[in-house]
C-alpha cells in the first residue's frame, strides 16, 4: 500500500512575501490566530485571502521535492530590527 500524501494548503505570507505550503493539520491549529507553521518551519502569518499569490517559497519546494528537509531545531525566520531606539 502507498503512503498516502499529506493535504496542502498554500498561502502567502504577509512578513516575507512568499506562498508557504502548510499541511492540514497545522491548518486547523492556527487558523483561530491567522499563524500557521509550514513545511519548510517557517511561521506563515496569513496575509489577506483576496491577494494574489506570491512566489512559491523555494525552501518548501525543496522540503516538498525530497531535496531538502528544515533544520527542526531552528526555524527560519527573519529577524525585524528592533523599532525602540534609545536617544542619547
């Protein structure tokens, strides 16, 4: 018997840009909060559904293709430079 291929849904996330493929499941957990953890580890913070789609995010591609796999100890996630500034 074949393994059976996980459900995807893909959508695009507001901080990087990128269409992220995140399973059902993940779906389903952070769908009240609009943050869903994708296959590639990134945490996806839904943009909104009437925007098109962006550009499918290469890493989960890859993680999808079986070239690549996250490093689960670390997500991806780019760091903000932080907005407090102290003045001297």
């Amino acid at each position: 018997m074949s393994p059976v291929e996980p459900f995807l849904v893909h959508i695009r996330c507001d901080t990087d840009g990128y269409t992220h493929a995140v399973t059902e499941e993940e779906f389903a957990e952070g769908r009240r909060d609009g943050r869903f953890r994708a296959v590639c580890g990134h945490v996806v913070l839904a943009a909104p559904m009437i925007e098109a789609p962006g550009r499918f995010d290469p890493v989960c591609r890859d993680v999808l293709r079986g070239n690549g796999a996250p490093e689960p100890s670390v997500p991806r996630q780019e760091r903000r430079r932080s907005r407090w500034r102290t003045r001297r």
